[in-house]
C-alpha cells in the first residue's frame, strides 16, 4: 500500500477535513491538486504542502454544484499530472435544521453540493480512475448511518452519499477500482451545528475529532492497491453514550 507516485483529487479542500486531507496524501507521496470556491486558501494550502512534501500541487478553483467546472476540474488534474489515482469526494455543508423554517434556497443548496457535487465528480474521475484501477473515497457522516432530527435534510443527503457509494462500488469493484465510505461523528472544523457555531469555535482540541484523525482514515482508504476498505466509522468516544 502506498501513494508514491500516486495523483489525488481532494474537493472541499480549503478547510478542516478537505485541507487535512490534501496534506495527509501528500505526506504519503502523492501528488494533490486541490478544489473548492476560496482559491487563495487553496494557495497557501498549496504552498505549504509543496514546502513540507517533495510532491506537486495544483489548484484548481471549483464550486462543485456546477457540472462543466467539476468536469474541467477532473480533466484539469489529468492535464496536469498525466493521471488520476483517487478522488475524495469531501465537498458538503449542513445550511439549516428545521424542515418547516428551511427555505427552498437552503434546501437546493444541500442537495446541490453534497449530493450533486459527489455524482458530477465521480462520473467524471471514473474512467481515469478505471485506468489506474484507483480509489474512490466519500467523507460520509454518522448522520448518513443513523437518523439525525436536528437537521433531517442533511442527513438525508449523507444517506444518499453513502447509498450510491456502495451501489457504485458494486458496479466497478470488477474494473479494479476501489469505493470507501468514512463517516465520522463531529469534527473541529469550520462546520457547524444547526444553531450555525463552528464546532472549531465551540470546541477546545481534544474535545472531539480532529480533521487529522478523519485525514488519516481517508489516506489509508486510499492507499489500497488490492482490496477495497469498505467503510470507515470514526466516532467520537462518547458518541454512543446513552443509546
């Protein structure tokens, strides 16, 4: 298992899971090129991996509900490193809670990026990925496993995610390429809850998953070169209290 040599797509790549990500495939040797809307945090991101790691970088500015740009994104990284080896499909947002006071615009917006997002970027990275028989990997969520009565259309989308994930996996695990759900409870990241605090702000390090730990479960899934990792849980310790 290794990612020497390897080329990586991380979408959702300015921040916390998405940025971890991107550093953690190119601390195994690969090469990265990164997308989401804010292009110069993705430059700085950039910088700093191709400072730290011996490996390549590109940056290509996406906003994942728009169909032609995540095409031109997918097409972007091949013209660049001349391959495609995995594609992590991290873009998402949970606008909203309530399904009565939701408006349409924050309902579209959810469906649009976490669940358009993820099918524009796979039918596009999928007949790269058959030709290196590469790795696919969905940031999921335990909202995607379990019911989530704060923000149901969210967990809806996450459903869907982790649903077409596995379909799809059975679909083209016969052409030698690999499909990874990891689903973690809350992370330390610019995300928020329904109430719209970070949980980055509301949490101290240590008091509940860091993106580190979500970037390393991403990386391993990634690596394989023979097996699928099916699915990976990562919940917070305490998680499961009282159920």
């Amino acid at each position: 298992m290794s990612l020497n040599d390897s080329v990586a797509l991380v979408t959702g790549a300015s921040a916390g899971i998405g940025e971890a990500t991107a550093h953690a495939l190119a601390r195994e040797g690969a090469d990265v090129a990164l997308a989401a809307r804010r292009q110069d945090r993705l430059e700085a991101i950039a910088g700093e991996i191709e400072s730290e790691f011996d490996v390549g970088t590109l940056v290509v500015p996406t906003d994942v509900r728009d169909e032609a740009a995540v095409e031109a994104m997918v097409e972007a990284t091949v013209d660049e490193f001349g391959r495609l080896d995995v594609l992590v499909n991290n873009a998402g947002l949970g606008v909203g809670g309530d399904v009565e006071a939701a408006t349409t615009e924050q309902y579209r917006l959810m469906m649009e990026t976490n669940v358009d997002g993820v099918f524009f970027a796979t039918r596009a990275a999928l007949p790269h990925l058959r030709e290196t028989e590469g790795n696919l990997v969905v940031v999921g969520s335990f909202a995607g496993q379990y019911p989530r009565p704060g923000n149901p259309i969210y967990a809806a989308t996450k459903w869907w995610v982790r649903g077409f994930a596995h379909s799809l996996e059975g679909q083209v695990g016969t052409e030698g390429i690999g499909v990874t759900v990891v689903n973690p409870t809350e992370v330390r990241t610019e995300f928020g809850n329904e109430e719209g605090a970070a949980f980055q702000e509301r949490f101290e390090p240590g008091e509940m998953t860091e993106p580190a730990e979500v970037a390393d479960a991403v990386a391993f899934a990634a690596a394989q070169d023979r097996s699928t990792v099916h699915e990976i849980d990562l919940y917070r310790r305490d998680k499961l209290e009282g159920w």
